[in-house]
C-alpha cells in the first residue's frame, strides 16, 4: 500500500493557502515515507515556486479569476478556466491519484472538479470562519471538509465537517531559541518590550502608513519595534527613513526569513487577520492586534478577527482607523503586562494543534477506500 499511494494537493496564491497544503503533504510523508505528492497551481502565482522550495513537484494551471471592473476582459478568463479543466483532466490521468486535496486558491476549483467527476475521492481545507467562494461550489462533491471554525454548517453540509484547526509551519514549533537570543539577533535589547509588526508575505499598505505616521512616538516610547514591509514597499520606506533622526529602536525588514524568531522575539504582535496567521498566534500563545485586510472576499479576515475577540482573545482595529490608532493602543497595551497575560492565556485557549496529522490521517484512509 505504502508504495502505490499517490495524492493531488491543489490550491495556493497566497501564503495562506500555501503553508497548509505543505504541512499536509509533509504530513502524509512522515506517515507514508513512500508516497507521491503531486501539487497542483496557478501559472504566475506564489506556489510555484514555495512548493519546489519545499521538495515537492507542482504543475501549473492558466486558471485566474474573474474581473469584477473590466467584465469583457472575462472572456479571455473563460477560456482560461476551459483550458485549465482540460490541462487538469490530462494531469489526472497521467498521475492516477488516489484522492485529492484542495486548499482553496484558483487551481483548486478545476483540479477537485475533474478529480470528483473521475470518481477520486475529495477532501477540502477551508482556513477561514468565513468560506470560500470556490469551497463553498466544491463542498456537495467532496467526501470531508476540514475546518478550523466551529459553525461552519452555514456554509457546508454537517456530516462532511470535521474540526480540525489549520496546519501551521512545523519551523514555528520547533524553535528552540530563547527570546533573548531572538531579540539579540535583531540586534535590539532584551531589557526593552518588542512589538512585532506584520502584514503578510506581500506587506499591507495602511499597516505601513501607521509606523509611518507615529515614528515619533515610536522614539519616544521606551519600546522597540521589528517592522516587516514587505518587498513592494521596502525601498519607499527606506526612502522616508532617511528623512527621519536614526531610530536604533526600529528594525526594517522587508521579509522575515524565520518566523520562529520573530514571534519568540515579540512581546505584541500587530498583524492582518489572515486564517494560517490566526492559527500560528493560537499555538503560540501570542498576543495581537488584528487589523484585518478589507481587500478580501466577503470580508472574512474581520469575521476571522471577530472569532478571536469575542473570547477576549485579541485585540481589534478596523483598517480604516488604523493609521489613527494602532501603533498608540500597541505601545499602551505592550506595556500592560497583566493585558498581555491575559491575551496569551485566551488565545491558547482555542489552539488545535494537531491540524496537519488528522487532517493527513482522513486523506490516506479517502485513498485506501478508494483503492
């Protein structure tokens, strides 16, 4: 069995849908040592080349989404899509896997769609409370849908859900530094409180403007900040520094290569309110201010964020008013060691930790059913 066993993983475009469908398919290996992992993406998108970083081979669908702005330019989307179920339809029966696995993303749509039409059994991961559009359109043809958020029968059939939280990158927990070897290596003092601010692996716009528009605060503060912009605004940022009296409190960076790091570094983390962000805050005990992206569908990263505040698990800055007020409420609340406390207490509170072996566990027993 272990010999023949062959899975599709399908999904991607961001981070969010990456990691996870990693932490699965490195799942299923430590299981199944033997088995062959196909993954499948977007031409153009973040997966291609993430998954091959990862050891694993990926092939790439033309597939994108629609253009709600410019409706003729849908045509050639269309098209895109009709040519994706045929490029997808050729990659099953090339691969003949033995179930499939969609993260959500474009490329999962076609590749589910072929592979529950062919008679492979499927499962899904759906990261966020709120579901996506493509999940919501897959649900009545896959057999299991994992999900991290209890209420999930809103969207999706109940004796298909099973809780199982969203994998996270294993690095985060196997970090074995301390934090004040994390915060040397940033090359700020331990003796000091550190705010941690993130916007995802591309950067966010107004989380930058925020630090932008409280430099001075920041200086006058006797707290010190690892500010990551992301690659599209480093150098903008950098610019604008220059401007400014040198602040050995804040360190740039327009990408944070480890993770485990920065998080063991962080005393407050301000970050956006993505589903594997949220679930990496929860095992770690982290506490965060959320500012949740309004450039999403269906504005699930607010519904994201409102899960964890509700429990008093998080704090909360709609975007619009961040600029005004995030990096004020991060200084107070970083120096309010019974806040932190009590943030890091609630939020483990609603840790799974386990996501990617029961997720890994359900997809190999979907593939001996169906051998």
């Amino acid at each position: 069995m272990d010999k023949d066993l062959k899975i599709i993983i399908s999904g991607g475009g961001t981070g969010g849908h990456i990691f996870p469908a990693i932490s699965i398919a490195n799942a299923i290996k430590e299981k199944r040592p033997t088995a062959k992992i196909l993954f499948v993406g977007a031409e153009g998108r973040m997966e291609m080349q993430r998954v091959p970083a990862a050891g694993y081979e990926i092939k790439g669908l033309p597939i994108q989404g629609f253009d709600r702005k410019n409706l003729l330019k849908n045509i050639k989307v269309l098209f895109k899509i009709w040519k994706s179920q045929r490029m997808a339809k050729s990659i099953i029966k090339e691969f003949k896997p033995m179930a499939a696995v969609g993260v959500g993303g474009y490329a999962s749509g076609p590749t589910l769609n072929k592979c529950a039409s062919m008679g492979i059994p499927c499962l899904i991961q759906e990261q966020n409370s709120y579901a996506g559009v493509t999940n919501k359109l897959l649900a009545k043809k896959v057999k299991r849908i994992c999900v991290a958020y209890e209420g999930m029968e809103k969207f999706f059939p109940a004796e298909k859900i099973i809780l199982t939280g969203n994998p996270v990158r294993q690095s985060l927990l196997e970090t074995n530094i301390s934090k004040e070897e994390a915060i040397r290596k940033y090359g700020l003092n331990p003796q000091k409180k550190t705010i941690l601010i993130v916007g995802g692996s591309l950067g966010a716009g107004t989380v930058n403007e925020s630090v932008l528009r409280h430099l001075d605060e920041i200086a006058n503060s006797n707290i010190q900040v690892i500010w990551q912009t992301g690659k599209y605004y480093y150098n903008n940022i950098q610019e604008h520094l220059k401007a400014h009296a040198e602040m050995p409190m804040l360190k740039v960076l327009d990408f944070v290569s480890d993770m485990g790091a920065a998080y063991k570094a962080a005393d407050l983390v301000i970050s956006r309110a993505g589903a594997s962000s949220i679930s990496e805050f929860c095992l770690l005990g982290t506490p965060v201010i959320l500012v949740p992206s309004p450039n999403v569908a269906e504005d699930h990263q607010t519904k994201n964020a409102m899960a964890l505040v509700n429990k008093n698990a998080a704090l909360y800055v709609k975007d619009i008013e961040a600029p005004d007020k995030v990096i004020s409420l991060a200084i107070n609340t970083v120096q309010d060691s019974d806040k932190l406390k009590s943030l890091s207490l609630n939020i483990k509170k609603l840790a799974l930790p386990n996501a990617a072996d029961i997720i890994a566990d359900e997809v190999i027993s979907l593939a001996e059913q169906s051998n």
